[in-house]
C-alpha cells in the first residue's frame, strides 16, 4: 500500500511569517507531486505541482522535494490569514498505467494569526 | 463552460437506502475518479475511469458501482446505504494531455442515518 503521510497539525503561524510544510511517501519511485489547498466546506484547489526533477517557487509558494529522503515540502512566504486552510498533499505513482491516480495525505491545517 | 458538475450537493439517506450521486463535465476530459473525503482525512480513491466504457476499482470501492457510457457522465452507484459511507464525495476529471492537471466538482455532501 502505497501512503502519503503529513502533520495533521494544527500549524500556527503568525501573519507575514513563512509557513513550512512536509509530507513523506512511500513509493521511491513516485515522480509527480502536488499540493492542494482545501478551505472549509470546499473542493481543493491545486496550488503547485513538481516533478521528480526540480523544486519549482511561484510567487509567495515554492514546492521542494528531497528524493533521498523521499519527502515533499511547500513554503508559504509572508503568510496571510487568507492562506489559513487545509493543505493536502498528493502522489501520483510512477508508471505509464497511473492513469493520473492520486494518493493523498492526510491534510495539514494551516492556521496564520493576525 | 460550467466544469465539473456534481448533483445533488447534499443528501440524507437512511441505512440501507439507494442512490446515484451524479457527475458531469463538459472538458472533453477521458479520465474520471470519484474520491471519498472523511473528516480529518485525506481523498480516497473509489473508481476511476480513463474513457467511455472502461472503468476499474480504486483504494475503497465496496459498497458502490460507476459505469462510463458517455464521455460526460460518470455517476456513482450506492446500494444498501450504511453508516460507513457517510462522507464528502468528489468527481474529478483530468486528461492524460493536462499536464497532470485535475479538476474538482463541488463535492456532494452524503449523510447515512
């Protein structure tokens, strides 16, 4: 069984702070990667997503992977109390027969503080 | 272009009670999949889809049937509705050309009393 692992949290931070945020997998050979914000009582929405290949930053978020260690990190920069939500992580396996299955964690709530 | 449309968005069925959660979108998307959302708990994958006529099981698929006869529509079967299958249900759709993009309905809220 191939898992997805985050803090559930709660993770607190303070306004304009940078909020940090990991997920393990288990398939060594997962290539795609995606973080999702979910706000209460709505679908998630896709934030970031990497490849295997590289960290990728776009504008206050910046998507990390650690291969070696297999885990995944986003970064909120200059937080803000909008950003409070759920975050979600998500694998999608290796292979030509994925067909675009993901696997996701738990979720993270985030909470940023005035 | 409305997306990813799911019906109803909530609903109360007593155990052991039917229904067909529906879902329907209009990208021209060969891949669907519904997800089952728990509180505190991430997406689990029911069923999927990857076009018209091919569908197979995912991670939790006991208790419900899908079937793909159209491109569109993708709804999802429950029979003998059970306290365990009370959750958040998602229809997703993505197209192997997406770039591993995917798409969210709305969700359907389900409560099994």
């Amino acid at each position: 069984q191939k898992e997805v692992e985050q803090n559930s949290g709660p993770l607190s931070v303070p306004e304009g702070a940078i909020a940090s945020l990991n997920c393990t997998y288990s398939d060594r050979g997962s290539q795609s990667f995606f973080w999702y914000r979910q706000y209460s009582g709505k679908s998630p929405e896709l934030i970031m997503f990497i490849y295997s290949n590289g960290d990728k930053e776009d504008g206050r978020f910046t998507a990390q992977l650690n291969k070696a260690s297999q885990y995944v990190s986003l970064l909120i920069r200059d937080s803000q109390p909008s950003d409070s939500a759920t975050y979600l992580c998500a694998v999608k396996p290796a292979g030509g027969t994925s067909y675009g299955k993901l696997t996701f964690g738990q979720g993270t709530i985030l909470t940023v503080h005035p | 272009n409305a997306g990813v449309t799911q019906t109803p968005k909530f609903r109360i069925l007593k155990i052991g009670q039917s229904m067909t959660l529906q879902c329907t979108q209009d990208m021209n998307h060969n891949y669907m999949y519904w997800y089952r959302q728990d509180p505190g708990m991430g997406l689990k994958l029911i069923y999927y889809s990857v076009g018209a006529g091919i569908t197979d099981k995912g991670e939790v698929p006991n208790g419900y049937n899908v079937s793909r006869s159209t491109t569109e529509d993708f709804p999802l079967r429950l029979e003998l509705a059970a306290p365990s299958q009370t959750s958040v249900y998602f229809c997703v759709t993505g197209s192997p050309r997406g770039r591993d993009t995917q798409y969210f309905g709305p969700g359907t809220r389900l409560t099994v009393l």
